[in-house]
C-alpha cells in the first residue's frame, strides 16, 4: 500500500509532514508513505529543503495521493509539464488534496461537480477555474476528499487511514499525536469530520 503525499518547492511543511507523521502511525510490512517530488530535493516557503523519496510517475502509481500546498501552488498548477506527469484517477485511487492543492486538483479535473476545501488565500482562485467552496476543513465525495487550513492535514491523514485500513486505525494514529489531556477531544473531533464522508462499510 502506496501513500503519496505530493510536495513541490515552497511547500508548507505543516501539510506535508504532519500528514506524513499521522500516515506513518499505521505499521505494517506493506503500508509506504512517502514524499513525491518532481525534483531529488524540494525546499519549503521557510526554507526547509526535503529529498524525494518518490517521483511524480510514482505516486500516479499509488494507492493514495495526496496533494500538499505551498507557496509557488499557482504557478505548478499552470506548468503544464509537471501536471501532465501527474496521471491520477479516482476510480483506483484516493486522492486528496489541502489548501491550494485543491486548486491542483480543480486544474486536473478532478472537481467536476463536486464542491471543495481549501484555505482563505485560494479560494478566489478555485472559484475561478469553476468549484464551489465549502465553509468547512474537510470534505469528499467518493475517492476525492478536500480540506481547508493548515492543520486539517490531520482529517485528510485519517480519512487515508480509514478507507485504506479502518475506523479503528484511524483513531489509534489520532490518538497517538494529540495533545496529552486532549486526546479524546482530537479523536472526536477528527472522526466528526470525517466519517460522515466515508462508505457505508469502510474498505
């Protein structure tokens, strides 16, 4: 099982690696997370340079992708030779995006009808490529989940866990990060935005 977080230079690394931390949780032989860039080594908007540990045609490989944001979002989402490398599609895999990620996602096609997540500074921007977008940190529809803010990296990780493994794995890797004295309120918290967006009978 392939997790694939995209992350590109300027990347937030609140995104990134919060997802990366909360993914990794899950241990198992055949559960990978891993950072995939189009380059061997990435550098964030505060200068915090990271190497790949997957490429682009890799994570288009992956049993789940999901989608950072970063500062430089705008310009990738118009470079046509990095979003043709992306090949993705809903219907084999899970894919997720945060933040302008989510204007990623719109540029690939991936929203048609479906309304979004994402942060304040964005939003303009996912408007105008035709997405309506939701006052909320967390949504899906089927294999496409958006969310908005920094943090909601967390609900995007356990809606991953979740579908790929289960409830109860989701709210094992929750439980492990929060804050101690908190941790009951995070679960909770994470599992309200969550389950109402998973299926019936989660996989």
């Amino acid at each position: 099982m392939h997790i694939a977080i995209l992350t590109f230079d300027g990347f937030n690394e609140l995104d990134s690696l919060i997802a990366l931390g909360i993914l990794n949780r899950v241990k198992k032989p055949d559960w990978r997370v891993s950072l995939s860039c189009p380059t061997e080594t990435v550098t964030s908007m505060n200068g915090v340079t990271l190497h790949a540990q997957s490429s682009l045609a890799q994570a288009s490989d992956a049993d789940a992708v999901l989608f950072g944001s970063g500062m430089k979002t705008r310009d990738i989402a118009n470079d046509a030779h990095i979003m043709a490398q992306l090949k993705l599609d809903p219907a084999r895999q899970l894919i997720g995006a945060q933040c302008s990620g989510t204007l990623m996602l719109a540029k690939l096609g991936l929203l048609n009808k479906i309304p979004a997540c994402t942060d304040l500074l964005t939003k303009p921007w996912v408007q105008e490529a035709g997405v309506d977008v939701l006052n909320q940190p967390f949504y899906a529809a089927g294999n496409v989940a958006t969310a908005g803010g920094c943090l909601s990296s967390q609900y995007l990780a356990a809606w991953v866990i979740a579908r790929l493994e289960d409830l109860d794995a989701a709210k094992s890797a929750m439980h492990y990060v929060a804050p101690v004295g908190e941790k009951e309120l995070y679960v909770d918290r994470a599992m309200a935005n969550i389950t109402p967006y998973l299926p019936v009978t989660a996989p």
